[in-house]
C-alpha cells in the first residue's frame, strides 16, 4: 500500500476520533436530554469509522479483484454507519419509526448492491451499480419529500433537520462519481487517488455531522419551557412599557 493511502487513513482515523470526543461532551452536557437526542447512536458513526480506519491504515481485510484492491473495511463502515446518517436525520424530522427504520434498511441496500458491483466484473457492474444508485435515489426522494413533511410538525428541531438533510443529501452524490471514475469503474483515477479522496469524504460526512448536533443541541434541552423561560422577555416588555410611561 502506498505511503500516501496510509497517511490519508490516519488522518481520517483522528478525525473521526474527534467525532467521537464531540459525541462525549454532548452525553456528558447537563442542558440537553441524552435520551430525548438518542445520542447513544451517534457513538457509532464516528467510532465504528475511526476503527474501520485503523483497521484499513494497518492494511487489514484488503482483498484483490480484477487485479484492483479493494478494502472490505470501507463497505462494513458503510453499512453500519450510513444508515445511521440518514436514519437520524429522519429521527430529528420526526418521522415515524417505519421510515427510519425503512430509509436505514434502504441505505443498507444500496451500500451491499454497491460492493456487489465493485465485486463484479462485466455489464454485472454496471447493473449493480444502476441498481444501487436507482436506490440512492431514492433515499434522496425520501430525505427531500418526505421527511420535511414530519419535520414541519417539529418546530423546535426543523433547523437541525435541514442542516442534516443537506450534508446528507449533497456530500453523498459525490460517492457514485468516485466510483464511477475509480479503477473499480472506468478507472480515470488511481485507486491511491480514489482512497485520499473518500478518506477526505468519509471524514467530512461524519465528524461535522455530530458537529452539527452539537451547535443544534438546544433542539434536545433538558427542559425546553424553562430553556426559554417566559419571564424574561415578558420582564424586559414590562420594563419598556414603564420607560414609555415616565
Ligand atoms: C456506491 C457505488 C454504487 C452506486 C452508489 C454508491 C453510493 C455510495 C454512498 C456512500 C456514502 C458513504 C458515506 C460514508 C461516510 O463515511 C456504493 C459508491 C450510489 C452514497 C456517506
């Protein structure tokens, strides 16, 4: 393996530990509800990313087809962990249980259909492949027509909502394009060039997500009555009007 393909791996393994620090610090925050954010499962978006790194920086599970390498860590990270992105942002729009759990299971497809097609060799892949982003697509339908649907209904988390549904559903169109032009594809970029990129990618798809439930964490405050306690403002109306009055 190339010096540049191990460096790159990690970098992202760091990175994805810093999720996983982020992660921490909103379990231990004594403002938000953990139980209400279910940021459990947010552990394992970056945890289970950062050992699939160590793992595939120590050159563990690479295997050779059609003379390409191909890293089998890369797909078990995807299939745990993706359904986890998109899984979750339907759970912050408030969709009912049967669409995470469907949009999760959806995403799961589309991952194996993809390694399936990376695994092939002749018009397989590229069925797999057509297979497997006719599924995308239709994780994007989902992410922009029906999850925003429940997510109206849930004023106080829609911010978070539309931020997760725009990393989600921009960063990822990137994934067919790589591969497309990856040696498991039509092969315009080295299979070194193509592991830089997606360890860039994966980096950027999971730690500024749970970054982002941390800068949104008022969506889940312990309390939200007492979070924007009415007497405040009321106080300070009261004041104006006194001011006005003098
Ligand atoms: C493949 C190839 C087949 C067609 C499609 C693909 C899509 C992959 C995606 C991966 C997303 C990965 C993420 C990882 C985060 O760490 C399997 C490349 C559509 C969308 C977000």
């Amino acid at each position: 393996m190339s010096t540049a393909i191990t460096v790159s791996y990690s970098i992202s393994a760091v990175g994805l530990l810093v999720g996983v620090g982020i992660v921490f610090a909103l379990m231990r925050s004594d403002r938000v509800d953990a139980e209400r954010g279910k940021f459990a499962w947010l552990f394992i978006i970056p945890g289970f990313a950062a050992l699939s790194y160590i793992l595939m920086a120590a050159e563990i599970g690479v295997i050779t087809v059609n003379g390409n390498e191909v890293y089998l860590f890369r797909y078990i990270d995807w299939v745990v962990t993706t359904p986890l992105l998109v899984g979750y942002a339907g759970y912050v729009a408030g969709a009912p249980r049967k669409w995470v759990l469907g949009v999760a299971a959806a995403d799961a497809m589309m991952i194996i259909i993809g390694l399936g097609a990376t695994l092939s060799t002749g018009i397989a892949t590229w069925v797999g492949f057509g297979v497997s982003a006719g599924v995308h697509l239709v994780l994007l339908a989902i992410l922009y027509l029906v999850f925003p649907m429940f997510a109206r209904e849930h004023r106080e988390r829609y911010r978070l909502f539309k931020i997760l549904q725009n990393h989600v559903g921009l960063l990822w169109i990137a994934y067919p394009v790589i591969w497309i032009t990856s040696p498991a594809g039509l092969g315009y970029v080295s299979a070194v060039g193509t592991a830089m990129i997606i360890a860039y990618l994966d980096l950027v798809a999971k730690t500024p997500y749970v970054y982002f439930v941390w800068t949104e964490r008022a969506s889940f405050a312990v309390d939200p009555v007492d979070a924007d306690d009415a007497g405040t403002e009321e106080t300070i109306d009261a004041d104006d009007v006194a001011a006005a009055a003098d």
